[in-house]
C-alpha cells in the first residue's frame, strides 16, 4: 500500500494535574499519519495506541522504547493504502 502521507512531528506535550492546577510541559517526537490508521492500529494484532488531532492520528515515540520500534513500524506498514 501507500504509505506516502506519514510525517515526523516535533511538539510540546502539556500534562496537567488537575488537583495542584499546574501543568509540566515535555519535548516529544511524534508519527503523524493520517486519522484512517487510528482504528486498524488499536486493533491490530498487537495494539499501538495514538492520540488523533484535527484529522492525523499522533503516535508519541517518546512513549516508545527502542525496542520497541520495530514493531510499531511493521504495524503501521501492515495498514492497507489507499491503493
């Protein structure tokens, strides 16, 4: 398949704790790929889980250890393409 419309994000990620009412700002890197890979991957045999924003699904790598790149990258190339 196609999987042409994938992109590196840098960003901030703001955590907030609802109880102090202050939030923790982090560097982070994420996969950018488009909404429609959202359902396929937490479905998927084993399960990546991202966050999806104004129509792109974020995967946020700094939640993945290294080990684990492998495996979300042949779960991201194992949903079908547009073609």
């Amino acid at each position: 398949g196609d999987h042409g419309d994938l992109h590196i994000l840098g960003y901030t990620v703001s955590l907030h704790d609802a109880l102090a009412f202050w939030g923790v700002e982090l560097d982070s890197w994420a996969l950018s790929l488009p909404e429609r890979y959202a359902g396929p991957l937490r479905t998927g045999e084993q399960p990546v889980l991202g966050r999806v924003v104004r129509g792109r699904l974020l995967l946020d790598l700094r939640c993945v250890p290294v080990e684990a790149d492998e495996a979300v990258r042949a779960a991201v190339l194992r949903v079908p393409g547009d073609d």
